[in-house]
C-alpha cells in the first residue's frame, strides 16, 4: 500500500514538473521582459558591421499577447470616437518597456518585418550615438510607401490641445523607427513606414504622436553625448483584424543604463475625421489652398538643368543647376507641411507665399536633403 502511494506521489511530482518546463519555453513571459534584450552593447570603437539582413517576415501575427490586446482594444475606442487620446496629443506612456525577438542584434543592428499579411509589422533598432550624429543636419533619405498606401488629399484638423487647425495632407510615411535615429537605414524597407495621421505623425503640437518617441531617444544622446551605451528601441503597429491601416504603434524604448525606459502607444487617428482602416478612405472634405498664379507655369516637365550653373528666371522661381530656387517670400511646401527654399522636383511641392504656409500651418524644415533645402 506504501509503495502504491508513493509511486501515485511520483506521477505527480513529474505532472508539475512537465507543466513548469512548459511554461518557461515562451519567450513573452514576464520573467523575460524585465531582463535586459539580448543584445550585445559594444562601444564605439568596436561596434560590428550593420545586419544586411533587415527584413524578414514575422511569424507571429502582430499585438497578440494579453497586454496588446488590451492596448488594441483602447486604441479602437480612440480611434472610433476620433479622439487624440488621453493627453489630447495623439499619445500616452503606459509604463517601462517591454522586449522580445532581440535574439542576434547587436549595436548598431535593425530589423524591419512584415506579418502574414503584408503590412508592416515591428521594427526593431539596437541604436547608437554616432548613428544619430551622422543624421543631424540633414535627411537622409526620402519616405517610402508602405504596403496599401492610400489615396492621400489636404484636409483641416483643428486640434482640440492646442486650438490651432493644420492645413494638409491627411496621412504621413510615418516611420516606425525615425531618420534622426536611424538615418540612411532608415530607408531601407518600406516595411519600417506604415500609413498615419499626420496627428499621429507629430501630435497636436509638433512634439506628440511619433515624435514623442523620438524626441525620448533624442533628449537621451543629448545628454550622453558620445556615449558608449545603446538604445533598444521597437515599434508595433497594432492592427484590428484584416485592416490595413493600423489603430496605432507601442513604441518601447529603453537604453542600455536604464535611465530612459519607456512603452508610448500612439495613436493613429484625426480629431473631427472618419477613417476607415481598411483602405485609408474618409469623410474628411479636400481643403483647397489658394497658391500663387504662376505655380503652373513653373517647371511643368519637373526636368533639371544640370548642365548650366547661372541662375535662370522661369517665372516666379529661378533655376540654379539642378535647384528650383523660390522667389523671395515664397516656398516650397510638402506633403508633410515643411516647406523649402529650394528643391529639385518642384512639382512635388506646394508652391505659395510663406505667410499662406504659415497660416496653413506649415513650418519651415529645420534640416534639409539631396531634394531639398531650407
């Protein structure tokens, strides 16, 4: 009878034992997520070569632990009620961050995936300093289209935080992980751009939504200025069924010191405009600028003059080389509401008087690229 109970005692012990190694194999634990990602972080001088394998396709459908369907589930409230969330600037910080799949990264590293799909899935970035220092001063590239990029038109959304109203187009390339963080690899995939409001892009105020993230790891190598320590940074677009819009992005950002260590959900909406993130449509009405008479005249064919170096009048603009140059009081403005002094493609542009870009709520770009200058 002894034997018999003890054997009954064993069988059980092994039960629990199977059931405890079983829950320990997934990688999504709690456990796990409050360790520091698996990712090497090496100093400057010994930083190994960019990863040139930078996408690859998830084989996990996007936002499926607990905590992002409950992020996706206020998210799709926010978004249907039109709302620029919480703090009234197209985001809100849920808390520390949290990591998984940095398996293999290594500093200076990035990986942009896309899901089952097609869209765009997360990207993740193991950053450094000399990376963000190499991208200041100027962009290092041109947005590309993510996958089921919509028809796009300029739209009025007045904001609610600050009582102003942007004149523009309704949706950004927004990037997952930015230009000022990334640069030139940035641009890389089209799988690191997903469709967003231009609210989610930049906020209300220019420093919410997207940029809020951004400006986290900005602020962080501006006080740790030539720093050998990394940023571990990941984007999540979360998606609500088959839709190809996402509701919005987690954004997990955490340096290797632990002193910045945030999760920021922003959201993808537009306060007073009905969107259906299926295929990007809207019942936002077309807001038409009224620009100055000899746009249309100017540089129909889009072509360049590389070969002459003297300026040339071609109407309003003047032509230097390869430059479109705008005639004084005007600029060039662009689908993001930044505007220039000179371009390369002017037809890519607004052209109108800089108090009519002003009043629409454009802004003169700080930085400028190969396309274009201040």
């Amino acid at each position: 009878m002894k034997l018999r109970k003890n054997l009954i005692l064993g069988a059980i012990l092994l039960l629990l034992a199977g059931g405890t190694l079983s829950a320990c194999d997934d990688g999504d634990t709690k456990s796990s997520q409050d360790q520091s990602p698996r990712v090497s972080s090496t100093s400057k001088s010994s930083a190994k070569p960019i990863s040139k394998a930078h996408h690859k396709k998830a084989h996990v459908h996007t936002g499926t632990s607990t905590s992002h369907h409950a992020i996706l589930t206020k998210l799709v409230g926010y978004t249907n009620k039109e709302s620029a969330g919480p703090t009234g600037d197209y985001y809100w910080v849920t808390g520390k961050a949290h990591f998984n799949h940095f398996s293999g990264l290594k500093s200076g590293d990035y990986r942009f995936t896309s899901d089952s799909q097609g869209r765009s899935a997360t990207a993740r970035a193991v950053l450094t300093y000399s990376e963000y220092q190499a991208s200041q001063g100027s962009r290092q590239g041109e947005p590309l289209a993510p996958p089921a990029w919509p028809e796009n038109k300029i739209v009025a959304i007045t904001y609610g935080l600050t009582g102003r109203t942007y004149h523009g187009y309704l949706y950004n390339r927004s990037h997952s992980i930015g230009d000022s963080l990334l640069g030139a690899k940035s641009y890389t995939s089209e799988y690191n751009f997903t469709t967003g409001t231009r609210p989610q892009n930049v906020g209300a105020d220019q420093n919410g939504g997207m940029r809020y993230a951004e400006e986290n790891a900005e602020n962080y190598w501006e006080s740790h200025i030539y720093t050998h320590h990394v940023i571990y940074y990941q984007t999540t677009p979360l998606y609500k069924a088959n839709e190809t819009m996402p509701r919005g992005s987690i954004v997990d950002v955490r340096s290797s010191d632990k002193t910045l260590n945030k999760q920021i959900v922003v959201i993808n909406s537009a306060e007073g405009i009905r969107l259906n993130y299926s295929d990007g449509s809207n019942n936002a009405k077309q807001y038409i600028r009224h620009t100055h008479s000899n746009q249309s005249s100017a540089h129909s064919n889009g072509t360049s003059h590389s070969g002459t170096t003297a300026p040339q009048q071609t109407g309003s603009m003047t032509t230097n080389g390869p430059w479109t140059v705008a005639a004084t009081g005007m600029v060039f403005v662009s689908d993001s509401s930044k505007y220039y002094s000179e371009v390369k493609n002017p037809n890519n542009y607004q052209y109108e008087s800089t108090s009519q870009a002003n009043a629409s709520g454009a802004t003169r770009a700080e930085r400028g690229n190969q396309f274009a200058r201040p």
